[in-house]
C-alpha cells in the first residue's frame, strides 16, 4: 500500500463526510466544498468502528455554534468524534505587506 493512501473504511468515513456537507447545502457542493475546506481538516483517524478523530486546525468551526455542527456531523455517521486541534501552516504561510502592519 503507497503510504498515507486511505483504506476502504477511511474512504468510507470520508465519503460519509462529504455527503453530509453536501445534504447540509442542499446538494450546492460548490457551497459544501467551500466549507469542508475552511474547517482545515487535516486527518481523520478511525479509533473503533464506532469512534473517530479529525484533526483541524479550525475547531471552533467544525464544533459549530451551540455545538450543533459536530453534534449533527456525528448522529449523521452514527458515531462519536473527538476533535484534535492541528496546526495548518496555511494558516500561517500568508504573504503580507509589512508596510500595513
């Protein structure tokens, strides 16, 4: 197996993933993408069959207001998530003008 190539039940939770972004915005997948790529995931590790974790560098968002988002994300793949923090460095590879700061 090529290394950090998914296996057929990451894909599947993968999947699971995105369609659950996808039904959230109507089936507008153009809105969904945008999204799925503003939540800077990183990783997502399967624990158990029943457990997973995904690692973003935006948790805040992922967990949602009032926590409905994760909440919503785990009754739709019927199973508990932990949310590791991750840095991103997209997140800090940002080119600037040092004349405005």
């Amino acid at each position: 197996m090529i290394a950090n190539t998914p296996d057929s039940k990451h894909l599947e939770v993968g999947y699971k993933i995105a369609a659950f972004y996808a039904e959230k915005h109507n089936q507008d997948y153009s809105a969904a993408k945008k999204e799925v790529v503003t939540l800077g995931i990183t990783d997502v590790k399967l624990v158990d069959d029943e457990h997973i974790e995904i690692y973003t560098s935006r948790p805040g968002l992922l967990i949602g207001w009032h926590g409905i988002n994760i909440g919503n994300l785990s009754v739709f793949l019927a199973m508990k998530i932990t949310i590791v923090e991750a840095f991103n460095w997209k997140d800090v590879l940002v080119p600037f003008d040092p004349e405005i700061y």
